[in-house]
C-alpha cells in the first residue's frame, strides 16, 4: 500500500487495518513454516506495510499531542 494512502487514513481505519495486516503475517508466516508458501516476497511487503501504518499512527499521535 502507498504511503500516500496510508496517510489519508483516520486513526481508527489505520488500527483496523494494522491488526489485518498481523493476522495475515501470522498466517503467511504459519505457511512459510509447513512449506506452502507461494510468495516469499509478501512476507516482507507485510511487514514493510505494518511499519508504515505504525510509524505514520506514531506521526498523527504526536501531532495531536503537540497541538493540545
């Protein structure tokens, strides 16, 4: 997902789409490990999607906290 999209996301969206993304790691993880992994690759983009989402949830937590 672009960053773009990610930032014009709400706080509760953004929640909602993180815990997505961890349960879809857990089960591409559980795949990796029985050998029925078709994508190594999405393991990583996962990953790299929850990163994102959290670091710009940090971002929008700090600005609201600043501008009170």
């Amino acid at each position: 997902m672009k960053v773009k999209e990610i930032r014009e996301m709400s706080r509760e969206d953004l929640l909602k789409k993180i815990d997505g993304w961890e349960e879809e790691l857990f089960n591409l993880r559980f795949q990796a490990k029985m050998g029925q992994l078709a994508n190594p690759l999405q393991l990583r983009l996962v990953r790299r999607d929850i990163a994102r989402a959290k670091t710009i949830l940090n971002e929008k937590s700090e600005s609201s906290a600043v501008q009170k």
